[in-house]
C-alpha cells in the first residue's frame, strides 16, 4: 500500500468527509468552535504527510503585536507551528511522518490544530481588526462545527 493510500484509508477510518485534491493531496475540514470550519489541505509527500490550513487573512493593524503572539504561540506547540505568507496572511503548518502515520495520530494532529484555533483566533483577530466590544466569537450557521 502506498502512502497515498494508507492516508486516504486513515481519513476514512476517522470519519472525515475528504475532498481528493490529486493524487497525494486531500481536503478536509476541521470544526473549530470560535472560527468554524478550518480547511486543511494535506499532502502525502515522500516520506511526510503535510499539512497547511488557512487561519485567517494578514491583520489590519498591531501587526507586529499579531506575529508575536502567534510566535509565542509555536513555543508552547507540538506539533503545529503558525507561519505567514508572503501578503501576511496566517497559516498553521505541521508535518507528520508516513512511516508513523495511522488513524488515531492523524486524528490526534487534526483535534491539536481544532484546539489551537480555537486558544489563539479570538486573540488574534481582536488585536488585528476593530472588532466592536461585545462581539461575540462563533461560528457562523452551518460552518461545520458539529
């Protein structure tokens, strides 16, 4: 069995609905209780399966205060690291190897990064955009949070 295929069967025996995106690469969402839905694209590389989610676009302001917390924040992680692309736009990264891959990690890696969202992104979006006081952070109907 390749690799493709064992992570396939892994999404699979953890009931993940996963878009196949091409040969080695997969789509799923992560249900997160602050943000909602978190895609994840996963893919199966020679000897690593990767993992890239969208967190949120570049902040509007204290952007430096956003990148520190977010820093501070990789420090205390395991598995999953934030990094920032080239617009400032935020990102969770992690990196698993195949040859330890089964479905309890995969599931494991994918409920670590649903619990990082769910510490960081209230934090990170208050200091990085006017938010109104009293604003409450949820989901928006129907954004996958079951």
């Amino acid at each position: 069995m390749t690799g493709a295929d064992a992570i396939a069967g892994h999404l699979a025996e953890i009931g993940l609905d996963a878009e196949r995106r091409g040969p080695r690469e997969w789509a799923v969402q992560v249900p997160c209780s602050k943000r909602g839905a978190v895609g994840v694209l996963l893919r199966a590389r020679e000897r690593t399966l990767s993992m890239q989610a969208f967190i949120m676009r570049g902040p509007d302001r204290a952007h430096e205060d956003v990148y520190r917390r977010l820093l501070q924040k990789n420090l205390a992680t395991r598995h999953w690291r934030f990094a920032i692309d080239a617009v400032g736009d935020v990102h969770a990264l992690a990196d698993a190897p195949l040859a330890a891959l089964d479905g309890d990690l995969l599931d494991g890696l994918l409920g670590a990064l649903s619990a990082l969202v769910d510490e960081t992104y209230e934090s990170i979006v208050r200091t990085g955009f006017d938010v109104p006081e009293g604003t409450e952070f949820r989901p928006p109907p129907g954004a996958g949070t079951d």
